[in-house]
C-alpha cells in the first residue's frame, strides 16, 4: 500500500512539474492578416514547421478574431502586421551571424506595398533544426 502510495504521489509530482513528451514540442505561433498574398506565407511557414512532424506544434491566429487581438496584445504587435511568427515565444534569432526577425512578409515574397522582412523561410527551417535537436 505504501508503494502505491509513493508510486502515486510521484505521477502526480511529475503530472505537476509538467515533465513529458508534450514539454519537448517546439511552439510555434503564427499571426497574420488574413488577406490573400499573406495566407501564401502562412501556409509555406506552416509548411516548413510540419517537416518536423511530431516534434512541433503549430498554432495559427489572425489579427481580426479575438484570440488573435490577444495574442496580438500580448506580444506588443501594435503596427501594421503582415505576419508575425513566434518559435517557443521568441521573435528573433541570430542565423548564420546575422540577426533574423520573423517579422512581415519573407523575403521576396512581399507585394511592393508592405516593407519585407529581413528573413527567408530557410532561416525559419534553420531555427527550428536548432529548436528540435
């Protein structure tokens, strides 16, 4: 009985502590306009973050839903945003000794009307070979 006891006091702990498969899924968190040039970009970093299957998880907001106004909120994305991705609650990286910013449209992909980014979604699959190993 007093071995249930620990063995059942332990599985609770570590139920607690949030130790487990799920606490090693890298997070990636995607907010956008929901426009038509933009869903292209949305589904190509979607795209990049499914070849890593289970080992990712990916949640997608648009700025217009209430979750994604909260989202937007909580990450201080109060300007104009074409899409905004966010790997485990990070913006920014360094790949390849330069700083990338996962921020507006990828590189080459913009439509002449909003600045691109500074990133390629090369840097994205970089950042998350990085993250998953």
């Amino acid at each position: 009985m007093r071995k249930l006891a620990l063995s059942l006091f332990l599985t609770l702990i570590l139920a607690a502590c949030g130790s487990g498969p799920a606490d090693d899924l890298v997070q990636v968190e995607i907010i956008s306009l929901d426009h038509s040039p933009i869903r292209l970009a949305v589904q190509k970093a979607t795209d990049v973050a499914a070849e890593f299957g289970d080992k990712v998880a990916v949640q997608s907001y648009h700025f217009d839903t209430p979750a994604g106004d909260a989202f937007a909120e909580e990450h201080d994305l109060t300007e104009h945003t074409p899409i905004a991705i966010f790997v485990n609650g990070e913006m920014e990286f360094e790949v390849d000794g330069r700083s990338v910013k996962f921020y507006s449209f990828p590189q080459g992909e913009g439509t002449g009307m909003v600045d691109e980014g500074v990133w390629t979604m090369a840097d994205l699959r970089a950042v998350l070979e990085r993250a998953t190993n």
